[in-house]
C-alpha cells in the first residue's frame, strides 16, 4: 500500500552512502494545510536519483510507503520515498506531472510478480 503527500520542498539532503552499500536520501517536505507539517522521506537505493530533479520551493506529489522496523528492543517508523512529480494545477484538477525524460518500459516476463 502507498500513500500520497502534496507540498513544497524546504530541503533535500546529500546522499549517504554506507559500508553496507546501502544508501539513502532525505527530502522534507511542508505540507499545505490547515495545520502545515514539515515531513521527511527517506529515498533509498536507485531511489536516490530521483531528487536530483527537484530543488527547494517546487510544489511536490510525493508517493510513500510506510516501514516498520525493530532494532536494539525500540521500534522505528519511516517514510520511505518511491516517487516523486512536479505538483500541476490545472483548473480544479491537481495532478503530479513527472520530471523523467525517455522512460523506458520494461516488458513483464512470465515469472514477474504483479506488484
């Protein structure tokens, strides 16, 4: 399941990249509401790249998953990114409009899974 957030970019962060191979970047994100929250996401792995397309103050759509991890006896929640469009108003329509140039597309084989 995934979750969508709307809002303007205050900041995003530098890739980290761990030991492990493991990397991982951070974008904040203000919602705009009646009570506005400041949001990180974490975008990890190919994930990462994505960002470098945005910068601070763009009105964003930001597609999430939630995840749920337990380390040393606490529990942790994070935001994790999986993708990110530029925020367009069209009338009374908004829609996420994709920064992405010459996607390509994978055709599904037999033996992928359909998620």
């Amino acid at each position: 399941m995934h979750y969508v957030l709307e809002g303007v970019i205050l900041e995003i962060g530098e890739t980290e990249k761990f030991a492990s191979g493991f990397k991982k970047r951070e974008v904040i994100v203000k919602t705009d509401s009646e009570y506005p929250q400041d949001i990180k996401i974490d975008f990890v792995q190919e994930n990462c790249e994505k960002l470098d397309l945005f910068m601070d103050g763009e009105l964003v759509i930001v597609a999430f998953t939630i995840v749920g991890n337990l380390y040393q006896g606490k529990y942790y929640t994070n935001l994790r990114g999986i993708a990110i469009g530029e925020k367009v108003v069209e009338g009374e329509k908004t829609k996420a409009k994709s920064k992405v140039k010459n996607v390509t597309k994978v055709e599904k084989s037999d033996g992928d899974l359909d998620f």
